[in-house]
C-alpha cells in the first residue's frame, strides 16, 4: 500500500516515514498541514543525513583498510619472503584494524546520539512554541 503525503511533489525533500507520520500526526494534530508538513521533512532529513553518515564513515573505513592491505602487499613483495614477519605484520595490521573500527564504531554511536539530541531539542522548540502560542491564543 503506497501512502500518500500532503506535500507538493515539487516540495518533497524526503520520503515521511510512517513513524514520523504519525508522530507528527499525534502530536502536533491541531497545527496546520502546512506545519506538520513541514516538521515530517525536518525529521526526516535529519534522519537521513544521520544515515548519510554513517554510510560514509563505513566506507572510509573499507577503503583505509583495503589501502593498507595494498601498501603491506606490496611491502611483501619488496621484501624477501619470511613467513614470521608476514603473520606478524597481518596480526599486526588485523589489532588495528579492529581498534579502529571500535573507534568508528564509537564514533557513529556518538553521532547517532548527537542527531537525536538536535531532533529531540527541534522537537520540544517546535511543540513549545506551539504550546505558547496555544496558551496565548486562549488568553486572547
């Protein structure tokens, strides 16, 4: 089932999630289409940039490592052949590795938490405001 969005094609940055949908449906329910619209695109592209991301330190990771595959290599080849040395150098190379990706790995966690943190502060500015402006209005 295709479900469909109140937002312009020529105005859709991001595809809403059902989740963020209803979020924002539940919510912000009495706020303008316009409003809600406009909140679903926030939380979305906050999500996917944190995607985004993540994908990319993944990659770098990959390619760090795949390059320093290559230069040991081609170190191996340089070099006479001394089984010793070689299963050091790749006992070596494999604790770096893993260290690294325990820092990369601690690095998306920690910007995973930053993005959560601004969407949950963007969040509670946008309902505050909105609550505010409730609260104003009645007194009106």
């Amino acid at each position: 089932m295709v479900e469909e969005s109140n937002i312009p094609p020529e105005k859709a940055i991001v595809e809403v999630s059902p989740e963020t949908k209803a979020l924002v449906e539940k919510e912000m329910s009495q706020e303008s289409n316009e409003i809600k619209n406009e909140t679903m695109a926030l939380i979305e592209a906050i999500r996917t940039k944190a995607q985004s991301e993540t994908q990319k330190a993944g990659e770098f990771t990959k390619e760090k490592y795949l390059e320093a595959i290559h230069t040991l290599r081609d170190d191996i080849e340089k070099l006479e052949f001394k089984p010793e040395r070689i299963e050091e150098s790749f006992r070596l190379l494999q604790e770096d590795a893993e260290k690294n990706w325990d820092s990369l790995a601690k690095q998306v966690s920690d910007l995973e938490a930053r993005l959560n943190e601004a969407a949950q502060a963007a969040w509670e500015k946008l309902t505050a405001s909105s609550s505010q402006q409730d609260s104003n209005d009645s007194k009106s």
